[in-house]
C-alpha cells in the first residue's frame, strides 16, 4: 500500500483508504488535528482498489498503524474484515474508521455521532425534537440513529424511493418515521444527506427540497461541504432560516477518529480552519 504525496520511507501513524481518495480532506483536517496536539504523527491518503479493503487493514496491522479512515468504496468491506465492530457500525453495518485494541482491529462509524456533536456544538436541541432526514444512503442511515439515539421525538426519513425510506427509518426506532417532501414544513430540524447541491455533480445548482417549505423556525442541517456554501444554504441565508455547513459534520466524524487513535481531545477549531481553508483553495 503507498501512500499518496508521502516519500516512501516516511512512517504514516494513519491514513484515508479510498477509490478515488485524492480528492479526500481526511488528510487535511487529521493532519492538523496530530501537529496541533503535538504529536509526530504522519497521516496519508491511500488509494486502494475496490474488493482490497481487507489487503489494506492487513497491512495496517503488520506496519502498527493506528488508525484507518475508511471511505467509499470500502466501509461495507472493511465491516466484514475487523476483528470487533463498535455498536453504530455494526447497527450499520459498515465502518468510516478502523481503531486498535492492541493486536485486535475495531471498526467505527463515527458519521452520525459527528453530524450530532457538530449540531450541538452549533446549539442545537436534539432531545425531544422533530427532525426530518432528506436522502437514505448512508450517511442519512447514520443520521437517522444517531438522532433517534440522542432523544429526538421523531425522525422522519424523506426520499425518493419508500422501500429504502422505510428500511433507513427502521433505524430510528419507535421514533423512526416515513414522510413525503411536502412534509419538510412541520420539522423543527431538517437534515439534507442527499448529495444535492455537491460541486461537480448533475444536481450542482439544485435544491433538494421546495425552498417555499421552509421557514425561521427551523434550523437546516446541509451535510454536503463542497460548496461551502451550497444552494440551499443561500436559500436559507435569503429566507432567515437558521443553518448549518456540511463542515461541522466532516470535522467531528474525523474528531472522533482522532481521539479513538490517539486517545487524546481532538482540536476541533484547529481542524475546522484547516478544512474550511482547504476548501476555500478548491
């Protein structure tokens, strides 16, 4: 396994495995995280070819890497490949982040838990709210649990498709919901994990919801980061409806990485500068 823009004597503690990865900002934001807390720590980016995720936690365990992020398209294949799965992950039933338990791999998925700490951090109540999940794939999935985990009254999933609406709302528990798009308006939080509004993708310049259904007194959660500031975050910025970037999301998935790798608090703010700079660059 070589790493990308890493000489190949360089000792890498952690990494990003993916197919394409070059585009990852995993390297940015975990790098930062390792110099701020002062640790001699060398984090890369590793493209692996799809069916070799399991290739690739062999060689994390001969190397005594500690950690791997993992990305698509492996993290069902990773899932299947570790000695112990967390509970979320295997709620789940794959992995973003492959931790050590001395010689035993433990697979992670940290999405839902970021997306909920970086929500809080932005003061939003959880306990005891509606909330509405646009999209079913996998980071909606993670979503959905972790929202119903953290006490939401109720998770309604939104999506194209009933019967993949209905298994991501099954995640939810007794608060997990199905509702249709015309619903959005009577949500206190609406979450939008679609890849809607994604740079360099067919729905670019699109919205994922009608921007009429929207209103001040919701608090609109994008998890798509590239743009920063996407169609729907204008819209919301327009109609005085409080939101949130899909940075907030990106950096606490990987804050949670870093603290199961190092054992140490992550530093958010630190990491938060390095991937907003980033991609302010792109």
């Amino acid at each position: 396994m070589t790493p990308i823009g890493v000489s190949l004597d360089t000792e890498v503690a952690a990494g990003v495995i993916g197919y394409p990865v070059r585009h990852s900002l995993s390297p940015v934001i975990c790098q930062a995280a390792f110099d701020e807390l002062g640790l001699d720590w060398v984090y890369a980016a590793f493209e692996v070819a799809p069916g070799e995720a399991g290739r690739a936690l062999d060689h994390m365990r001969k190397r005594a890497m500690a950690g791997l992020s993992v990305t698509m398209p492996h993290k069902a294949d990773a899932a299947a490949a570790v000695d112990e799965l967390s509970p979320a992950a295997a709620a789940l039933g794959v992995v973003n982040c492959v931790g050590r338990d001395g010689d035993r791999l433990i697979g992670h998925n940290t999405d839902g838990a970021g997306f909920c700490d970086a929500l809080r951090a932005d003061g939003v109540e959880l306990s005891g709210v509606a909330c509405a999940v646009l999209g079913a794939g996998g980071a909606a999935r993670a979503v959905v649990a972790e929202l119903a985990r953290r006490g939401a009254a109720e998770v309604a999933v939104i999506a194209r498709r009933p019967d993949r609406a209905a298994s991501a709302a099954e995640l939810g528990g007794a608060a997990g919901t199905v509702a249709g798009p015309a619903d959005v308006g009577r949500y206190r939080l609406v979450v939008n994990a679609t890849p809607v509004g994604m740079a360099e993708t067919e729905g670019a310049g699109s919205l994922p919801l009608d921007p009429n259904l929207i209103h001040p007194a919701q608090h609109v959660a994008e998890l798509v980061y590239n743009p920063l500031r996407t169609p729907l975050l204008a819209e919301c910025q327009r109609r005085g409806v409080p939101a949130s970037t899909g940075v907030g999301m990106l950096v606490h998935q990987a804050a949670h990485a870093v603290r199961i790798w190092t054992g140490l608090e992550p530093p958010t703010e630190a990491m938060t500068a390095a991937a907003t700079a980033a991609l302010q660059n792109r």
